[in-house]
C-alpha cells in the first residue's frame, strides 16, 4: 500500500486549491473546526483543568475541545467537560463565540454550573482545581481565549446583558416551522 | 490510479470510527461544518436569495455558506453575500448561532445593512429580491433556519435585547492580553 500523499491542486467545479491525493484524486476537504467549552462555576470558584498534552502542556484552561461530528454544541461542551475533568456540568447560556482564523477556530462558550461537586483530571490534565476568582493563575492561562472566556463570564456574573438568539426551543433543524419534515441535506 | 475508496475504522489512538483509505491508510477526519449568513436589511427590507442549487432549490434563503480555512465568521459571511447576491454587506452584529446536528452544522448569522444598493444574482442564485417584511414568501424559504433567522431579526428590529460577546475589538487570537505573540497551533 503506498503512503499518504497530497498534491495542492483546484478541483474543476472550485475557485480553491485542496489537497488531493495523488494516488487516487480524493479531494480532502478542510473547514475550520468548531472548538466548543465551558466556563465552570461552583460555589462561586472556577473550574480550571491543567493541560497533560501540548500544546500549553502544563498551562491552565478551561475544559474545551473539538465538537464531534452530529453533537449539538451543548452536547460536545458538556462532554469535553466530562472527559478532561470528570466534570458533570448544567449548561446556562451560551456565553460568547470567538473566532482564531488562524488555526481555523470558531469558539463556542458556554457558562455552566457543576451538577455535584465530583471532579478528577481525565486523560488530557495533569490536575483539576477550583480556583477563587481572586486566585486564578492568570500568568499561567493556555490561550488568549481563556482570558476572554474569565473576563467575559465576570461581566455575565456581574450583570452584564443577556445572551446571543440560539435555536428554538427545542429544535434541531429537523422540521419546518409548520411541522413537515426537512429532507436529508437541507439545513 | 484507483478510484477513492474508504472504510470505516478506528485509528489506534482514537476512540471514534474514521473514514480510512484502503489504498494508502490516510485518515479522513470529518468534523462539523461552520455556516456563515446574514439577514441584510436595506431601507426597512429584507434581501433574499433564490437557490439555483440543490438542496431546496428554486427556495428562498439568505445569503450564507460555509466557512472556509483562515477566514473569520465575519469575512466569511459578506464573501457569502458577494457571491450569492453580489451585495456589499456592513454587518452589524451577530444575531444568532444555530446548530443542525443531523447535518453537523453550526451556523452563525448576522445582522447587515447594504452598502450601497446594488445587487444582483451570483452563480448559485436565480434571483435576488429585496421584500418588504409582510411580502417575504414563508411558505417558499429554504430551510427551518432562515425562518428562525427572520424571526430572530424582527425580534431585535422591535428592540429585543443585546447580543453574544465576541472576541475583544482587533483580537484574532494571536497575543496574550499582554501583547505576547502565541505559538503556531495555540489558541
């Protein structure tokens, strides 16, 4: 079986260069990824989960990660939050969303409660703490983001105006506003 | 040259099933896709475009696509409009963020005005109209989403509250808060 190999050339019905393999013209696509996490609060102290994996190993972060294919938003944050912290989390509210087009990133980020006080490092940390806002080690943060992420959930916390218009209550695109079915494909 | 062809499997250090290539062992890593659109008002009406592309085609939708590598939500979305409806947006503000996990879909929506009153069907489109909110043609929209969009927009039109925080004013996720450049693949 020969090796992985990929050419940058435009596809005939494109404007743009994808890699395409040069063993067989498959045209690999590549989107931006959606990065999907939380802002944890329980009992007035946040969430912050020590990163066990580059990159940032060893720098603090919100529990966060990469949304899996067919899970809502809220489903995948709440599951990063299980995986990197054994966290068990009640989301509130979408809190902010935040674009790092140079790695191709859409955040979405939500604030969220524990469910019970139970936490451990999962795979991916070193350790998991409850930080006083007061004590968060801001000079050891993983990301420019999890700065934005703190900040803006302080503003919420203070008061700060509501939150963006999400999907219906209830819906997941799956039907027309009078009920019919949507086929496979539209959105 | 064979044709592309792909099994489902589960790479070593994964724990989901990937698409792989039987002939070369290249991982197809699929994730969710980032939809950027804008509901555009100029002169109390709204612009709509006419698909000349299955799915739903011959339906009515807003100018909105997907995001492509590098790009922000906010580029993304007026390039959509450029080439659906050859309009000029100025966006406003994000009005929603929807997600359709059936079809793994984030979709972001904005709120835009027309720079200037030009406009006309792009490639994708057999018509562009601008109507008059009690004119728009419900029964002949797209997809669930749009309807959600119009709505959401006549709400914030009548006054409803503000919207999602984004990232800081001139911030793509490059420097810490205190102007230290990040590392490739930081975020």
């Amino acid at each position: 079986m020969p090796e992985p190999s990929f050419s940058l050339r435009t596809p005939e019905d494109d404007g743009i260069a994808r890699k395409i393999c040069d063993n067989c013209g498959f045209v690999a696509y590549e989107n931006p990824k959606i990065v999907v996490g939380s802002v944890v609060r329980h009992e007035g102290r946040i969430l912050l989960c020590r990163r066990a994996i580059e990159p940032r190993r060893g720098f603090w972060t919100i529990p966060a990660g990469y949304l899996e294919l067919n899970e809502t938003p809220e489903d995948g944050a709440k599951r990063e939050a299980w995986e990197e912290a054994e966290a068990d989390l009640h989301l509130e509210c979408l809190l902010a969303v935040y674009s790092v087009p140079r790695i191709s990133q859409v955040q979405l980020i939500y604030r969220a409660r524990l469910q019970d006080p139970h936490f451990a490092p999962g795979p991916e940390s070193l350790d998991v703490q409850l930080f006083d806002p007061a004590e968060i080690p801001f000079d050891e943060l993983a990301f420019p983001s999890v700065h934005w992420a703190l900040a803006h959930d302080a503003s919420a916390e203070a008061g700060a105006p509501p939150l963006p218009f999400s999907n219906p209550p209830g819906e997941i695109g799956n039907r027309m506003p009078d009920g019919r079915p949507v086929a496979h494909g539209e959105s």
